[in-house]
C-alpha cells in the first residue's frame, strides 16, 4: 500500500434541526482550511419539501461540487425505519425515545414494509429528487440512523449504485455517546471489511461519528478512539471514513468539533509519514475507483 485514503463524511444535509444553511457553509470552510476532500449525504425531502424547493441549499451543494467535494443520498425523508431498523445503540441515545416507543408497537408492519420491491421504489424516489435538484447523478448512499437489512443491499444493487457507507466498524463511538464506561474499542480488522464486499457496489463502511454535540469532558477518550480507529484502518489497508453531522459538530463546545478533526488529522499524517505513505483526502466516490482490495 502506498497511500492511505481519507474520507470525511458529513449527514443530513437539509434536514430541520440538523443542518442549516450557516452551519454547512463554515464546513465547506473547513474542508478548504485543511484540504480536505468530503461526501455529503443530502436528505431528499424533509418536511414534505423536496431539496429543489430549497434554493439556499442548492447554491451551497453547487458550490461544494465545484470544489471537488462528492454529493450523495441519505435516504429519503429520514425515516427512522425507512430502509431498516436502526441498531440498539442508536435507539438507547437520549433523544430516541419516540422510536424506541414506535418500534415496540408497530415492528411487524416496518419489518413488512422492508420489501426489496418497496426498497427499490424509495431509493428511485429520493434519488430522483436529489438529481433533478442538483443536475448530477446520485452514485453513492447512505441509510439514515444505520437502519439496514439485507433487502436494502439487494436493491442497492438492483439499482446500480456504485458505491453504500451504510455499515458501521466502531460501535464504542456510540457507547460514548450513551455514557458507558469503560470504553472498550471493537476490532477493526481487513477480514470484517472484506466480509461487506458482497455485492456489485463498493461497501465503505464508516468508523463512527466522534463529534456529535461534542463537549470537552468526552474530548480525550473520543479523541484517543478516533486515532485509534484511523491506526487500525491504516493496519488493514482500508480508507478510513468518519462521519459528521451538519449541526451537532459545530454546536456542542465551541469550535471544539472542527478542533477535533484538526488533531485527528495532524495525528494521521505523522502516522502515515512514519509508514512511508501517502495520506490522501478523497471522496467515497474516488475512494471506489481509486482503492483497490487487493493493494
Ligand atoms: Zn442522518
């Protein structure tokens, strides 16, 4: 392996209570500060309100794209149970009570609904909003709240993507965030990576989200996780691909998100020197093409 890709990701783009149009525009800001290349999973429609309703969003995105960044699909209006049910870590965070209570009571009628032909009707759907709002074409995805199943994968397939980071490698990064201590990091290994590589698209599953709503007591242990995670994705030859979210990295302590990403990276370059390898910032689109299973 001579270079080892780095790939920012950032959700819910457009999505109330998430994401606002400021907050988006300082992480294009960001990413120019420290060269970085990112993917931005777009929600489709939030509210009712398709993306090509929300012009201030789109000259963004348009900007973004022109600076090299990659636009993806993230779902398409948020559902919690739209292409699966979300992991337990996900539904014990605080503010999932709601479905927490939802699924209790309605699991047989989502679990029905997780049809491949149902599946591939709402991937058509978002996607085509996202296309005809932004004039590009939608190559990656990305499901909401990890919520996945197997017939998702079918119909991501069936409806050629090229590349999916729905999967997960860390699950301690959500044992931070539900309070649990000690915190004990799970392997990342090339075999569990490989394990994902089923289908006709790429599968770049993403590390963990490490700064959201991010305060400085938790700085530390998050911070020695993420570098953790990056030393374990260089070991095993994959690109390393954390996630962020629009809002929460940048309101929990101030700026403490963006100083985060600037230690984190800081650390995986002298990693990568001492290697003798390149550390290359790319998108998941140009991490499908670029990177190669058996470099
Ligand atoms: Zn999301």
């Amino acid at each position: 392996m001579t270079e080892m890709l780095y790939c920012f990701t950032v959700d819910d783009i457009a999505l109330d209570g998430y994401s606002t149009e400021a907050h988006l525009e300082a992480l294009l800001g960001f990413w120019s500060q420290e060269a970085l290349r990112a993917t931005l999973f777009v929600v489709p429609r939030c509210g009712g309100q398709g993306l090509g309703e929300r012009p201030g969003y789109l000259q963004i995105l348009n900007q973004a794209h022109r600076q090299g960044h990659d636009l993806a699909q993230h779902g398409l209006d948020h559902d919690r149970f739209e292409w699966g049910i979300p992991p337990k870590m996900i539904l014990d965070l605080p503010h999932e009570g709601p479905a927490r209570e939802y699924l209790a009571t309605q699991r047989p009628a989502i679990e029905a609904a997780l049809s491949v032909a149902n599946l591939r009707s709402r991937l058509r759907e978002g996607r085509a909003i996202l296309e005809a709002a932004l004039g590009l074409p939608m190559r990656g995805f990305r499901a909401p709240c990890l919520s996945i199943c197997d017939h998702l994968f079918e119909a991501l397939a069936a409806e050629g993507y090229a590349y999916d980071s729905s999967r997960h490698l860390q699950e301690a990064g959500w044992d931070i965030l539900n309070g649990k201590s000690p915190i004990v990091p799970r392997p990342i290994t090339r075999a569990i990576f490989d394990g994902f590589q089923r289908h006709t698209f790429r599968e770049l599953p993403l590390t963990a989200e490490y700064t959201w709503y991010l305060r400085r007591p938790q700085y530390e242990v998050t911070l020695r996780l993420a570098q953790q995670d990056f030393d374990a994705c260089l070991a095993a030859g994959i690109p390393f691909v954390p996630v962020c979210h629009v809002s929460p990295i940048q309101e929990g302590d101030p700026d403490l998100g963006f100083q985060f990403h600037r230690e984190l990276l800081a650390h995986a370059r002298s990693r990568c020197q001492r290697a003798g390898v390149a550390l290359v910032p790319a998108t998941l689109a140009e991490a499908t093409t670029r990177w190669s299973p058996t470099a």
